[in-house]
C-alpha cells in the first residue's frame, strides 16, 4: 500500500498506473482508495492520510468548494507517495490527532 496526505477542503480526482490513466472498463473497478481516520495539522491545516493500492503512481486533487479555488491553486498532482514508514516519520514531526469513530468498540 502507498499513502498520501490531502488537506481538509480538497479531494481526489484522476488517478493514474503504470499504463496510464486509471481506465475503470480496463480494471473493471475504480483504484482502491481510503481515507483514514489519522490527520495531522500543519500550519493551522488539517491534512488527512489516504491509502491507495499500490498499482496507483500518481493521484491528482483539487478542491471541493469555490472558495477554495479562488484563494489557492486549482488542481495538484502527487506523484511522490509515501510508504507506511515514511508516514510514521511524519507523524513523529507533527502535531497529530487520532479519531475513533466507533468508541463503543474501545476495549477498557
């Protein structure tokens, strides 16, 4: 698996493979791609961790509001993904938060 932070505000759009731009007829299904439940805050910034299956090179985000689109740029394209390693390095530097979202699961 391959990571990825994204700031709060901005979500995925296409998403390219060895081959090219990831064809949904050709993979007979959309890129295995999950947000976590770990974000860290950078700058005053919430930024959120993705997953994405390895076959996934490169993934392009933009912004999901208007406003956003105005004050920054309008698309970024990652092509550097982050290893499970290198998100733990992260991590250790920043000012992060962890959210449980099923607290009854918690064991005491």
């Amino acid at each position: 698996m391959k990571y990825f932070f994204v700031s709060e505000g901005w979500t995925i759009g296409r998403v390219w493979a060895s081959e090219g731009l990831w064809q949904i007829t050709a993979w007979r299904r959309q890129p295995d791609i999950q947000r976590l439940n770990i974000s860290l805050v950078e700058n005053q910034e919430l930024m959120w961790l993705y997953r994405i299956e390895d076959a996934v090179i490169t993934v392009e985000v933009t912004p999901t509001n208007a406003a956003v689109v105005n004050q920054t740029i309008g698309q970024v394209v990652l092509k550097r993904l982050m290893t499970a390693e290198q998100v733990i390095e992260r991590l250790e530097r920043a000012e992060a938060k962890c959210q449980l979202l099923n607290t009854q699961s918690v064991l005491i």
